[in-house]
C-alpha cells in the first residue's frame, strides 16, 4: 500500500475508535487490521516496558489488561499523522480516568509499520513516569483477562 492509503487506514482507525460518543466508538477497524503475527514494542526502561508478540498478547495481555485499570469510556484522540512508506507516526492523547477517577491523559508517539494493509509493529513512546504514577506498576506476568 501507499503512503497515502496506509495513513487514511491509520485516520480511520483512530477515528472510529475515539469517538466523542462512546456509543459509538468502533475498535473492530483496528483488531481486523492487526496481523496475527504483529509487534507492540512498549518503550523505555520501566514496568510497562517490554515487547508484546502476536495479535493474542496485544489484545489480551496489553490491552485487556489497560481496561482493568481505566473506566469503560477509555479513547485515545490522534492530533497529527506523518506517512512515509509503510510508517505511520501518530501523535496522540489520551482521555481516560482510572476506576478511582484519576484523569490518565497521557501524550504519546505511536509508530506503525504496516505491511499489506495489515499492522505489523507498533512502537509506542509516552510519559512512563505518569503511566506508573495513573496505572501502577505492570505485572510481570499479566493475568489472562477475559473479553
């Protein structure tokens, strides 16, 4: 795919999934458009930090544990896409609150290598100093969570 096509995949993605109406917000775009092989690289040299392999662990091990320590109404808004190739950068806010309403508004720098229209590795920079502060440490070994 082209620079163009996989940014528009990526505006699509991010669009449907932080809708302002949480009714209608879509992940579906995102979990049809992850390999089964993919990559999440969770940066830097703290808790969370590590590398989550194959579309199970991304959604299950990462994700499912994320909604265990926010409210239901979790969204990440993008506010800028840069496509070069098969990368797509997307600069991101968070909009969430933890159970205990704690505000986790977190700025991040996501980095996507695409691959025939499918997500092959995502690199994810962010403040990992209010991860911990909002989330807690992450565990070593996260506990399977259904859904």
């Amino acid at each position: 795919m082209s620079a163009s096509a996989n940014k528009k995949l990526m505006q699509d993605i991010f669009a449907a999934a932080a809708s302002p109406d949480a009714a209608v917000r879509d992940r579906s775009l995102f979990t049809a458009s992850l390999a089964d092989d993919a990559r999440w690289v969770v940066t830097g040299q703290y808790s969370w930090s590590r590398t989550f392999t194959g579309k199970e662990a991304i959604l299950n091990d990462l994700h499912g544990y994320v909604r265990t320590r926010l409210r239901d109404r979790t969204r990440t808004v993008a506010e800028r896409f840069i496509a070069d190739g098969d990368i797509v950068v997307v600069e991101a806010k968070g909009d969430n609150f933890t159970p205990g309403g704690v505000r986790y508004d977190n700025d991040y720098c996501l980095v996507f290598r695409l691959e025939d229209g499918k997500i092959k590795e995502i690199r994810e920079y962010c403040d990992s100093i209010l991860t911990e502060k909002a989330l807690g440490l992450f565990p070593q070994t996260p506990a399977k969570v259904a859904g």
